[in-house]
C-alpha cells in the first residue's frame, strides 16, 4: 500500500511538473505573438507598443494584460487642392491596458475585456489657408467585451456593452471668429457579432461580415460661438438601430435601419422656442464592388425615409404663408445596375486621383426599381429601367402622379413661382400626361430610343449624350 501511494505522489508531481512547464512555455509563446504582431504591424506602417505583458492564469488557462498600449496610425490621401503634395492624417491610441483570458478547455477561444477609458487623437492636415487641426477624443467602454474564437479559416467575434460613449473637444478657430465645441456621443445596449478571415494582413477593405443592434443613442454638440456664430445646441436622440454589412466577397453589401430619431437645436439665432426635427424610421441598404475594374459590375442603393416632422419654427421660415401641406409621409429611393468602377468612392485618395480625367465611374445600365415620393400633398412613384453604355440612353420608365393641381397652387400661394409660369407647367402636364380612370393620377409613359425621348408617344426632344 505504502508503494503504491509512494507511486501516486510521484505520478502527481511528474504530470505536475510537466503541466507547469507546459503552461510557462505557452506563457513564452504568448509574448512572442504579442512580439511579432507588434512587428508586422509596424511593416504595414503603424507604430505599435506597450509597455508590459503580464501573463497569469495559471494553472487553468491563460489571463494576459497588455499594459500601456499605444499606437500610431497615418492615412495618406490625395489633396483636392490643384498641384498641392500628399496630406496625412495622424491617429494616435492609448489605453491602460488590454486583457485576453484563454481557458485551456477552449484554447481557441478568448474573452477580450476592453478598457473603461481609451484616447484618440486625430491630427487632421493643414490645407490650403486652413492650418492643421488637433481632435482629442476620450472613449468610454462600460464592462465592454469581446468574445473571438479561431476556427479552421475564420475568427468569429461577439461584442457588447451596455455603453459605449464617445467625447471630443473642437477647438475654438485661429482669427476666424469661430468658437470651440464640445461633443459627446453614446450608444446604448450595443452588440456587434461577425467574422473576419485569419490570414487579414491589413489590405482596405477589412474582409468583414457582422450585424450589430444599438437600442438606443444619444448625442449632443454645444457650440461655444464667437463673431462668425451665436451659440448652439444640437441634440440627437434615436431608438432602436440595426443593420448587417458583408464585405468577403467581390462586392461590398450593407444595409441599416434606425427608428424614431429627433434633432432639436437651440440657438439664440432662432428665439426661445427650439427647432425640432422627427424621423419616424430611416432605412438604407447599398451594394458596391470591393475592388475597381475595367469590367462592368453591379451596384445598387436603396433609401427610405418615413414619418418626418418639423416644429412650427422650421415651419415658419420654409412656408411661411402656409401653402403647403405638412404631411412628410415617405421618400423612397431605389435604383440598381452596373458600371465601370475605375475607381471606388470608399477610397477617396484614387477617387480623387481618378477624377481629373473624367468622372471615375461609367453608368452601363440602370434600374429605377421603386421610386416614391408622398409629401407636402404631392404624390410621386414611378420605376423604369435604361441602357447608357452606347452613349445615348435607351430605356422606358413610367412615373404617376397625384395632387399636382394643389401643389402648383401652394407654390404659387407661397410666391415661389408667378401665376403665369404655373399656368405653363399646368398646360404641359394636361398636354403629355395621361389621366388614370381614377380621375386623380396623371401618368408619364416616357420611352429613350434613337436618340430621342419620347412621353406618352409624343416626342420632346433630343436624349442626352452620357459619353
């Protein structure tokens, strides 16, 4: 019995031994990763450092904190100034520290805590009379945490945090008269989860695919003010937003959605009484190819914008007299097709570079796939599709209307335009439209072929060239 318990211990002590010198080589192993993603970082051409690591855990997993860590980003980009050298923009990070805790049943997965507080500041850079800029930002994280576990190609994540707020000091101008601002930002109840490749080495875009919900956010901006400017308050408060992007492939997609935000903003310009906007729900999805090409490749952009409300004093400087109908109900817009990207809008710097020869994108075909437009008593909808790659467009589209009758009596009622002008538009719309049985809705049937445009059968007049 004696041996046998003599055995047991010695068993124990080796599977002891090994365990710790298991756990104190991953240790090393950690550092060393921490080592090389500072390097590879720094031959992309950040700055990375820090000033510690701390490993602990033992004997269970691995808890290792990142003290101190700093970096320093730069952006480079075309000025659009005429014959003025590269600009930069400067990010610099800083942060108390990062931690990342592995336990040794789930090696592939890690549980990131971020800081409470982190700096940004953003160095934009002087161009043509205006000087360089300095943009401190503090972030706050509330009990933020990032969950990313590795898997055969991809590294999946999961984010949230009851809280994540943003603080920025805007100073005041040099000699324009301006004044500084303050502006904070939070998002409440936020969580983000997606997946992004393992083998990412910092080419833009990030391959990223993710959804995230925000329940709320809210957002002010006071504007000291100076001689150019009274002061100003700008309040944004919105509900619930989601949304989705998905840039993997060889087309960028996203779409998001948010609910009931309002603005309202306060100024002794505008008198005691505030302007308020309301927006009952914005909604956009869009679809851009991730990489420019001499082929053809699709795009689509989508927007709807519901239930929008103005203040009696946004009211009163846009109609005065009262002419038009208050009702914003829904503007909608939806188009899709193909073109020649040579270069993208997401990277300014070639869109910029591209442009002096020409507007960098070249329309093949077009789809107005909803169009809709009921505010201010006017109805619009209308959809249609068109060919632009020969130089001249061909394509049918057809857009019905209803209450143009009182909407040209409110411009003419709000002395926008003469009696006589609406009297010309009014006879036009009577001579090409067509009346629906209803009684109320003028339809427009228009037709692009042979280089001319057709409405309703009738020809108006020469189609635009788009080369």
């Amino acid at each position: 019995m004696r041996k046998i318990t003599v055995a047991l211990l010695a068993l124990l002590l080796v599977v002891s031994a090994v365990w710790t010198g298991a756990w104190f080589y991953g240790k090393g192993v950690i550092v060393d990763e921490i080592e090389a993603q500072v390097a590879r970082a720094g031959e992309r051409g950040a700055v990375l450092s820090y000033e510690d690591v701390e490993v602990a855990g033992f004997p269970f997993g691995y808890t290792t904190r990142v003290v101190g860590p700093t970096g320093r980003f730069v952006q480079a980009m075309s000025s659009p100034l005429p014959d003025a050298g590269p600009l930069e923009t400067v990010y610099e990070w800083s942060a108390p520290w990062v931690e990342a805790r592995v336990a040794l049943p789930s090696p592939n997965t890690a549980r990131i805590r971020i800081p409470p507080v982190q700096e940004i500041v953003v160095t934009a850079p002087a161009m043509g009379d205006m000087p360089a800029e300095v943009f401190p930002v503090t972030v706050e994280a509330e009990d933020m945490v990032v969950v990313a576990t590795r898997g055969a190609e991809d590294i999946d994540f999961d984010t949230r945090t009851p809280r994540l707020a943003m603080r920025m000091t805007v100073a005041p101008g040099e000699g324009d008269g301006s004044g500084g601002a303050e502006v904070a930002y939070a998002m409440l109840d936020m969580t983000v989860a997606g997946s992004m490749p393992q083998d990412w080495e910092g080419e833009s875009p990030l391959p990223l695919a993710a959804t995230y919900t925000i329940a709320s956010t809210d957002m002010t901006m006071d504007i000291e003010g100076g001689a150019a400017a009274p002061p100003m308050t700008v309040a944004l408060r919105g509900g619930r937003m989601e949304g989705a992007m998905d840039w993997r492939g060889a087309a960028m997609t996203g779409e998001v959605s948010a609910e009931d935000t309002a603005i309202t903003v306060k100024s002794p310009a505008f008198g005691d009484a505030p302007l308020d906007i309301g927006i009952a729900r914005i909604a956009g999805r869009s679809l851009m190819p991730a990489a420019a090409a001499p082929e053809a490749q699709p795009f689509a952009y989508a927007t709807t914008v519901e239930g929008v409300t103005l203040s009696d004093g946004i009211w009163a400087m846009l109609d005065p007299e009262g002419a038009f109908s208050r009702d914003i109900e829904r503007v909608t817009v939806d188009i899709s097709g193909d073109a020649v990207f040579r270069a993208l809008p997401s990277d300014p710097e070639a869109f910029v570079a591209a442009s002096p020869g020409g507007f960098p994108i070249e329309v093949g075909t077009v789809r107005i796939d909803a169009l809709e437009l009921d505010a201010l008593g006017l109805g619009v909808t209308g959809e249609g599709s068109g060919d632009l790659s020969g130089g001249t467009p061909v394509g049918t589209a057809t857009v019905a209307m209803t209450g143009f009758a009182d909407f040209m009596n409110a411009l003419v009622k709000s002395g926008r335009i003469p009696p006589q002008q609406a009297m010309v538009v009014q006879l036009m719309v009577e001579s090409f439209g067509r009346m629906d049985g209803d009684g109320e809705t003028v339809r427009f049937d228009m037709e692009a072929r042979d280089g001319m445009i057709y409405v309703n059968g009738i020809p108006v007049g020469e189609a635009p060239t788009t080369r």
